[in-house]
C-alpha cells in the first residue's frame, strides 16, 4: 500500500521516476538494518545486470557440455569399440555383353600431311612480285592448277615427290626427268617414254603443250636463241635455192656427141674402108694408094672416138655435190637452233605436290608483295587422325585395323588405321596414323585441330558373351578352370550355399574374361565369388 501511495503521490506531483524505482520497495520504519542490506544488493544487481547475465549463460553451457559428453559417443569411438560384423562372401554378377580389348589413345583431328611451299624465285631477273592467282585458305590444288603468279609467270601444280631443283632444257638427265614425264602422262600429255631419262624434244615440246593447257605462253627460251633460229632457216632457204641453181645447170650443159656429129663420125668410118677396100681390090695394086687409104681408115675411127669428149658436165655435178653438202650443213644447223629454240622448264614455275588434290590451309604470299619465305601451307585434301602409343600398345596394332573416336555431338565414328611408324632414337613412343570414315563439312569444321580419343579394338568378341572378372576363376583338381555361384545370401558368409561350374575361358581384357560354362549352369546376373 504504500508503494502504491508513492505511486500516486508521485503521479499527482508530476514527479518522473523509472520502473525500478517503482517497483524496488521502498524501506519501512521498523525494518531496520535488514530492509536496508536488501536495498544495497538489489542496487548492486541493477548495476551490473550484463555481468551476470554472462555468467548464468557460462554456468548453464558447463552444465550442457557435461551431460553430452557423458551421455554422447562419436561414430569413431562406436566403431572401435562395435563387435565385428559377420564374414561374408565378396561377389560379383555375371555379365552378358559384347566384350572387347582395346588401346586407347588421343589423337589430333588435322588435314593429312601438312607441307610448307616454297617457290623457287632464282631464276628470276628482277623482284619475284606476287603478280595474281593468290589461293584463298581452304582451296583446293590439284593437277594443273596455279598454286601462284610471280612476276607474270605461273607456278603450276604437277603430282610428284622430288622437288623442282633446276630448269628442263635438252639434253640434262635425271630423276627429275623422269618425274617431269611421269607427271605429264597423268594429265594427258605425252612428254615421251618416262623410262628415259633424257629430256629430249618430245619432253621440249610438251612443255608447250602444258602451258597452253595452263592458259599461259610457254617460257621464253635462251637469249639469242630465236636470231639463231631465224638465221639458221635463212641460211636453210639459201642452200636450197644454190642447190636447185646448179641442179639446172647441169641440166642444161651438153654432155659427149650430137646425133648428127656421131653420124658424120660413123660415116666418114664407112667411107675410108670403103676406100681402103677399093685400093686393095685394084689391079694392079698400087702400094702408096692402099697405105694412104689405111691411115685415112685408122685417121676417122680415131676420130669417131673422140667426138663429144670435148663436152663434159664434171664442173656442173661438182657444183651440185657443193650446193648439196652446203644444204646438208644448214639443215644441221637449223635441227640445232631448232632444239635451243625449244621452251625449258623452269625450276620455279612448276611446284610438285605428293597425293593430289591439296587443301590450302594458310597463305603467307599477299598479291603486290615480294614472295621472301614459305608462299603457303598445304595439307591433304582429306582429315587423317594422327596418335602415339607405347611400343607395347602399338605392337598390337597393324593397319587396316578398325577404331573409333567421338563426334562433338557424342556419336562414335569409324576410322582405320593406315600407318603404324616406330619411334625414332631413343623415343619409345610409336606413331599412329588413321583415316576416320567420310566426314561431313560440318564435321569437319567442327573436329579439325582438336584432340579425341580414339578406341583401337585389338580383340573382340563375335557377339554378346558371359564374362566374369579375372579374380572370379579358380583351377579344379584337374586342371579344369571353374568359377563359384553363390545361391543364397552371400552375407551369410561360410554358410552360404554355392556351386561350382566348369567353364571355358576366352578373350581375356584388363577388366573380364570371357566365359562359357560346360559343366554346370551359368547365367547373366549370377553371383560368382571373387574373395571371402
């Protein structure tokens, strides 16, 4: 009552007082000193409320950490101190699938066998400007084709392996010859028998004919050449005209006695016999007559020999043997200008490429630029996969075997293997070349220059078979391989019932083995022992 008299006393006067001053009692007469200890410790409590606050809480965790840790065990702790649960059997299920031994390993998705081209420029005179035809990445060489314009000429493509190392002329030899008409033969053009190696005028004149096949003129041949022609055919037309000049003048030269003058010989004959005759036949005889009759006889026989032997045509056939051996020498002369008037072929017009068509895959050259370095890069015109192995691994493989890699979009993809190369010195990796089966440009566009992993199958099953892990065979006491069927609950341990089945092993990889059962039953999903 008399707190709540100081209550409304303090509300009728307007004085403010808190709640705690409210509510803290306030000391009677005739507590004494007990009243006014309570007072002190209730002070005291109000000014130091936080304190003891904290230390209730304190107290009270204490408390809780007790009882957990008397009455709460960790897992570890359970364990150790769990009793061991029952043996039981280690098992595995059978499985019934296609089974396979494969090598594995990563490949590069590229164009097949990339070769950096390089024009030779020696032959030309001044700067080997690019003039035109400049590839565009992703072009397609093959046979005839301009790889590249320097200087106004073209660089034709021709299939071969040897590089062009020197200029085609008459008369050189080699294998370069060879190649040159080997290649020409592949196009149609008949540059003579490749198994000659001389370049001869036929190998000459079918340069022409490649360039005018190309849509260029042939290359210009050695200086001076063509006046030495020109002067050769004149010289040819000279000996000619000689020719048929004295040809003519022998004709019209007289040879040896006309008709009439070998008549009047034959006559004058006749008649001095007759004379002679008549001398010998007179009677009497008159010795002078006859004698003069004789010489006179002897007198024209000799000269019926000697008529026309004063016309001869000897210095007219000397002319023409002259005008024929002077023709003989032009036409000599010219079959040589001929033959050094006959187009070469330049080392740097003509670039050999193995396995036509190529691809274009990078083009260093630029139109109006002197051609210093590498012109481009190009690579087969197909994609090829090409890997490395370790010897063990790659021994297995041979070409022609079977693979197969991820598309991007997941979906396996054929290849075959084409070359299995040993490692060269001390490497003891084998490379690995394949050809995936035909891709779609998409595809294509999507593989080239990334890695797969490609699956080389070594040895396979011909179907679906039953398989069991290597560590699920045990021998029988004759020999006989077998495996252990568990048919009831392999927990049970020892007191698990099994069988045992005979089986026959088959292909074997690193994960299974291929079985099939000969004595006893065996089936997909059965529970074969592998440890206890």
């Amino acid at each position: 009552m008399a707190r709540f008299r100081r209550a409304r006393t303090a509300e009728a006067t307007g004085e403010t007082r808190s709640l705690d001053e409210i509510l803290t009692p306030a000391p009677d007469e005739g507590d004494g000193p007990r009243r006014a200890s309570g007072a002190g410790v209730a002070a005291v409590f109000r000014r130091n409320r936080t304190l003891w606050i904290v230390a209730v809480a304190a107290v009270l965790s204490l408390v809780a950490g007790l009882l957990l840790g008397r009455f709460l065990v960790s897992p570890a702790d359970a364990a150790s101190t769990a009793e061991p649960p029952a043996p039981g059997l280690v098992t595995v299920p059978v499985e019934f699938g296609r089974l396979s031994n494969d090598v594995t390993i990563r490949g590069e998705v590229a164009y097949a066998d990339p070769v950096e081209v390089r024009i030779d420029t020696s032959s030309i005179s001044g700067a080997a400007v690019v003039t035109g035809q400049v590839p565009e990445e992703g072009a397609e060489l093959k046979a005839l084709s301009i790889a590249l314009e320097v200087a106004g000429r073209p660089v034709i493509v021709l299939p071969g392996e040897l590089p062009a190392y020197r200029t085609l002329q008459i008369g050189v030899s080699g294998p370069d010859v060879v190649q040159f008409k080997t290649a020409l033969r592949t196009i149609g053009i008949d540059a003579g028998d490749p198994a000659d190696p001389v370049f001869g005028v036929e190998a000459a004149n079918a340069v022409a004919t490649l360039y005018t096949d190309a849509g260029y003129s042939a290359p210009a041949s050695e200086e001076g050449s063509e006046e030495s022609l020109r002067a050769a055919q004149e010289a040819v037309r000279s000996a000619e005209q000689g020719l048929i000049t004295a040809q003519n003048d022998l004709a019209a030269t007289p040879v040896g006695a006309t008709a009439v003058e070998i008549l009047e010989a034959d006559n004058a004959v006749a008649g001095a016999r007759r004379e002679l005759a008549a001398a010998q036949e007179a009677d009497p005889q008159d010795p002078l007559q006859i004698g003069t009759a004789a010489d006179a006889l002897k007198l024209a026989e000799l000269r019926r020999q000697q008529v026309g032997s004063d016309r001869t045509d000897a210095p007219q056939r000397a002319a023409v043997d002259a005008a024929t051996a002077q023709l003989i020498a032009a036409q000599e002369e010219l079959a040589r200008a001929d033959v050094a008037a006959l187009p070469a072929l330049p080392a740097g017009e003509v670039l050999y490429l193995t396995e036509l068509p190529r691809r274009v895959d990078a083009v260093a050259a630029q139109r109006g630029s002197v051609l210093d370095g590498p012109a481009m890069t190009v690579s087969g015109a197909t994609v090829g996969l090409s890997g490395s192995a370790a010897e063990g691994d790659a021994r297995l493989l041979k070409v022609e075997d079977t693979a197969s890699f991820e598309l991007p979009d997941g979906t396996p993809h054929p290849a075959t293997i084409t070359a299995v190369t040993p490692g060269e010195g001390d490497s003891q990796r084998w490379t690995i070349e394949l050809t995936p089966d035909p891709l779609s440009p998409e595809q294509i566009r999507e593989l080239q220059g990334s890695n797969v992993r490609v699956s080389i199958a070594v040895g396979a099953t011909d179907g679906d078979v039953l398989s069991v892990p290597y560590a699920a065979l045990t021998a029988g006491p004759g020999g006989e391989t077998r495996v252990e069927v568990t048919e009831g609950d392999p927990r049970a341990g020892e007191e698990t019932t099994t069988r045992l089945v005979v089986v026959r092993s088959g292909l074997a990889t690193p994960g299974a083995v291929e079985v099939t059962p000969l004595e006893g039953e065996l089936e997909q999903g059965d529970l074969v022992v592998v440890g206890r």
